[in-house]
C-alpha cells in the first residue's frame, strides 16, 4: 500500500522558494553590489570589481536563506525587504554625492 503523497500540495510552496532563491536572490545581490560600490574606500574600478565579488556571496547567503525559512512568504518578505532597504540606502547615499 502507497501512503498519500504530499508532492502535489508542496510542490507550490518549493516551486516559490526555487523562484524566490534565483530571482529574488539575485536582486539582492545586485542591491548589494551597487550599495558595495558606494561604499568600499578605493577607486571606481577596484570599489566595483570588490562589490561584484561581494555579490555572490550575498546570492549563496539569499539561497541558503530562502530555503532556510519558516515559509514562502517569510523568505520573500526578507529578499524584497533587504533589497528595498538597501536601494534606499544607495539611493540616499546617490542624493548625498557619493561617488559609486
């Protein structure tokens, strides 16, 4: 005897955790990278090559945090959250006068 599968109704919430690692990982990356770029004391071309390097760490971190949390909706609220706030924060830091 089989017993019941549970596939059909997780495969929604993983289908959204895949998604959400991917696409919301790398928008927080790449809010990462251009708040990086601001911030890191070089040149132009050494701050963003740096802030580049720092981005793929910011997409495994957003992976492992997406399929680290208690929901769905919990690792989406974190990703757009974190990237909101940190495209503000460059953004701010834009009207300010800092050179990227």
């Amino acid at each position: 005897m089989n017993p019941p599968s549970l596939a059909p109704r997780a495969a929604p919430a993983v289908l959204s955790r895949v998604l959400a690692a991917i696409f919301g990982g790398y928008l927080m990356a790449s809010m990462a990278v251009v708040l990086l770029s601001h911030l890191l004391p070089s040149s132009l071309p050494e701050a963003v090559l740096g802030a580049t390097l720092f981005g793929f760490a910011f997409h495994v971190a957003a992976v492992i945090g997406v399929f680290a949390a208690a929901s769905a909706r919990r690792a989406w609220a974190l990703l757009l959250g974190s990237s909101a706030l940190m495209g503000a924060l460059a953004g701010l830091l834009e009207l300010l006068g800092a050179q990227p």
